[in-house]
C-alpha cells in the first residue's frame, strides 16, 4: 500500500511586486486603521491589507468600544481614536462615551458606519487600502523584515516595506518572522470566543425598569440597579439567578451571566452569550468547529431570553455578526513583557505611548465564568511592549502586544487597541523619515508627537 504523502515541497517561483511602500499595516482593525492613518499623517507612502471585505475588525461585530473614559472617570484616550468616533458620531452612529460602573466607559458604535467611515478616513489619508487580501509569508533577509507576500484572488504576490505594523490581533506576522510568541495562560488555556448576535423588537425600556425596579428578583453584576434607572443605552452584566432556573429548566447555556448590550437603534439589543471553550483561533478546524457549536448554542439563547428575561417577550433575531469573535490567540514577546502587576499597581514608564485603565477581565479558559479585577487608576503602555524580539523594522499593535495572559485581558479592549495603533504608525513614520529601525527611534520625539497631535500621556 502507498504510504500517505504528509508534505509536499512548494516550487520556488519569482512572485510580481505588487507595490513598494514606506510603511505596510497588515490588519484593518481597530488598531490597524488608526495605524494607517498616523503614518500616513504627513504624506509617507502608506498601505494597509485586510482579509475580511470591510475594515474595522471587531468593531463591526456588535461591541461597544471600551476604554475611552478610566476608572476615576476621566477620558483617557483621545488623538485619532477619538477623531474616529467624532465621525461617527456626525452620522448619529456612535453614542457619547458613557461611564459604566463595571466597564468605566463604553461608547456604543453602529457596525456598519464603522466599515464606511474607517474606508473613507483612510482613503482621505491617502492609504492604499487591499481588501480581500491574506497576509501567507514574510520576505526575510535575515533578521531583517523586507516585505510580506499576499494572496488574494490575483495570486501569491509580494509587497516591499521600509517598516510593518503587524495588526492582525494574531500576531501572524510576527509569528512568521520569527518573533518568540505566546499563547494563553500558564496551561496554553486560552479566553474563549464568542459569536455575537442581535435581536430586533426588544423593550430595552422594560428591561431596564424591571432590573431598577425589582433589583432582588433581577441580579446584576457590580452594576447597581440604580444606574439602569438612570441610563437608556446600556450593557447588563448578570442575571445569575435567573439562567440558573432556567438551566434548571432544561436549557443549555453556555455561560454564567446575562450580557445584553444595547444597539444604538431603537429596539435593537446585541447579545455577548455564546461561548465556545477549548478553540484555537489560530487553526481553521478549531475555528470550523467553534463557529458551528455557537450557532447551535444562540438556539437555546434565544429561548432563554425570551421566556425569562423581561423586555424580549417579541424579540426575533435580526443577525449574526460576520466572524466568531476571538478574544485571544499569540502574544509576541517584545522588549518589554506587562504584567498583572503593572496593570494593578497603576504603572507609569518612562517609555509610555498610551494610558489605559480596563481591568483585568479574563473570560475562563475553562467553564462559564470570567474574573474582574480593578486597579483604581490608569496604567501606561510602554514602547517596548510594542517592539518585538529579534526581528527588526517590525511593529505590533492591537491584542497581541507583549503581555502576559492577564495584562493582554486588559489592555485588549478597542480603545487602547486604537491608541497603540496610533502610536506603532507615528513610530514607523520617526522610523522612515530618521532611516532607523523601529527599536531605534527616539522615543521622547514620538511622545512629543503624540501629545502635539492630541494623544493623552500623563505628565
Ligand atoms: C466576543 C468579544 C467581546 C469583546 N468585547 C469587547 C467590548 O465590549 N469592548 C471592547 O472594546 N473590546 C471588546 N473585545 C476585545 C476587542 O474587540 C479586541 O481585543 C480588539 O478588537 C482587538 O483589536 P485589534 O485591532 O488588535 O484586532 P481585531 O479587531 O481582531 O482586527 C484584526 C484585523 O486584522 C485582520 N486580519 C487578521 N489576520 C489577517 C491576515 N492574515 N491577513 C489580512 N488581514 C488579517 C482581521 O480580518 C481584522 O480585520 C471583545 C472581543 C471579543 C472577541
């Protein structure tokens, strides 16, 4: 019997430069778009890929942005994120950010404004934007980062650059290149995915009133039932108590708490409930699989929702958001790895390119369950964490910065996303224009960009 052919060797072949470029953003998601935009600030030559259709990442699958405002209240993160939601806002299409006893701040987003209006931000900014584009391979000469080659529906092709920013929430550039990464918790668990769902014709005003008005009876999480009496737009966190009874009942839930995020339309409610434990997000059975035991699981969902919890007696589902969401897959290690302790202890560096104050909130690796912790304060995010070990004219921003498994469920949400983006592009452009490598730049020339440009940095 013939043996089974377990490899193949690719022929090499000469690929077609598709383009030249001063910086490469691989990733158009929340950090990968502000990336874009601040290196092409003042006119360097800029592209950016992006395998999905449309720009924005996570931003388009149902979320509000987290992160804006800190846990003292005051906003934290400003500069282009915040030129982005201005925009938004102009088309009715993002709220204001609003504070939240458990989250600090959420400022809720329409996804599909969030894919036009990140489309015509960059095209304004002169990005060169590929849709329909996957990152497949580095151009290496040896430690040195050339280029990416690309596949798309025209073929394998190359593409050349001074610098790349790796913002694919992966690390997949990173990861190719050579770059030490990581993945999960001491164990290799990973914080689980979810695929978000939305439902129409649900009274978000009933559900609110039920919870201030029969507080015992509705149980949230760290948020009082006084702030659902006072707030329309709104995320619930909990409702332990009564999924129990209904697990008791027969349903199968995949989690421990109620989460309803309310839509920015009248009626609309996004559901963060369903939950997948053990998926790679790295490996495409493991996606395959992940994908298709969520959708299974929004069934009994459904019907938790609209037979226990008030306001979705009418409720019928309008959509699936277009991709599991991916809470954690690699972490790069950088120069600088954070840690637990440096979100809790409030750190300050002396490299620090944004302030960021989300808890730690890690969704278990295993069971329904998540852990919070709060530090009180902001922390910084240094350089270093952006700058990886042993490949140079590399840069990563977004979740896959280096980090420890607890300090990544902190600094993952999109706002610091987007204020890291923000600085890994104002980086490669000091990089390009002083002709060093992103580790080599001076650090207090990009600070000073940034808080000229109108990034917030403490004193
Ligand atoms: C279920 C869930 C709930 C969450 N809740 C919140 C919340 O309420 N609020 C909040 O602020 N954050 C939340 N987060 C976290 C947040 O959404 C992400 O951590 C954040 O979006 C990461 O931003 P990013 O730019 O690093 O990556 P992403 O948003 O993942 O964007 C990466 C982009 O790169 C593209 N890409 C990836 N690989 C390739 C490739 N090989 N080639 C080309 N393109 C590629 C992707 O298509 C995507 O557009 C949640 C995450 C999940 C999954």
């Amino acid at each position: 019997m013939d043996k089974e052919v377990r490899f193949i060797t690719e022929p090499a072949k000469a690929l077609p430069v598709r383009m030249t470029t001063d910086v490469l953003v691989v990733g158009g998601g929340p950090s990968g778009i502000i990336a874009a935009q601040a290196a092409a600030d003042d006119g360097l030559k800029v592209a950016l890929i992006e395998s999905r259709s449309f720009l924005g990442g996570n931003m388009t699958i149902g979320l509000p942005v987290l992160g804006f405002l800190g846990q003292k209240g005051n906003q934290i993160i400003s500069g282009l994120p915040q030129k982005f939601i201005d925009r938004l806002r102009v088309l009715d299409a993002a709220s204001e950010h609003r504070p939240c006893p458990l989250h600090m701040g959420i400022t809720l987003v329409e996804p599909e404004a969030v894919k036009s209006v990140a489309f015509d931000m960059l095209r304004e900014s002169g990005v060169e934007v590929l849709l329909y584009t996957f990152f497949a391979g580095v151009i290496m000469d040896g430690d040195h980062l050339k280029g990416i080659i690309i596949e798309s529906k025209a073929g394998r092709e190359a593409i050349l650059a001074k610098v790349v920013i790796d913002c694919t929430g992966d690390a997949d550039v990173a990861f190719r290149a050579g770059v030490p990464c990581e993945k999960g918790n001491e164990s290799g668990g990973m914080q689980p995915p979810t695929l978000m769902f939305s439902l129409g014709d649900v009274d978000t005003e009933k559900l609110r009133l039920s919870i201030a008005g029969e507080p015992r009876t509705y149980l949230t999480d760290f948020i009082p039932a006084e702030y659902f009496g006072q707030n329309r737009q709104y995320i619930l966190v909990g409702m332990r108590n009564i999924m129990q009874k209904a697990k008791e009942d027969g349903l199968s839930l995949p989690t421990e708490r109620t989460i309803v995020i309310t839509g920015l339309k009248k009626g609309e409610a996004w559901i963060n409930m369903t939950r997948v434990n053990g998926v790679d997000g790295t490996d495409p059975v493991s996606l395959t699989q992940g994908e298709l035991i969520s959708r299974q699981q929004i069934n009994d969902i459904f019907r938790y929702l609209v037979s226990y919890v008030p306001g979705f007696e009418n409720a019928r589902m309008l959509r699936t958001a277009p991709f599991l969401g991916i809470r954690e897959t690699r972490r790069i290690v950088g120069r600088y790895v954070m840690k637990r302790e440096d979100i809790l202890s409030c750190a300050r560096f002396d490299d620090a390119i944004a302030v960021a104050s989300y808890p730690i909130d890690i969704h278990h690796p295993s069971g329904g369950d998540c852990t919070l912790e709060w530090s009180g304060d902001c922390y910084d995010i240094p350089y270093r964490s952006l700058v990886p070990l042993k490949v140079r004219n590399l840069l990563v921003a977004g979740r896959s910065i280096s980090t420890t498994h607890e300090a990544m469920s902190a600094i993952r949400v999109m706002a610091p996303c987007m204020a890291m983006g923000e600085a890994a592009g104002r980086a490669a452009k000091l990089a390009v224009h002083d002709g060093v490598t992103p580790a080599e730049i001076n650090v207090a020339k990009l600070q000073n960009e940034l808080r000229t440009t109108g990034a917030y940095l403490r004193s």
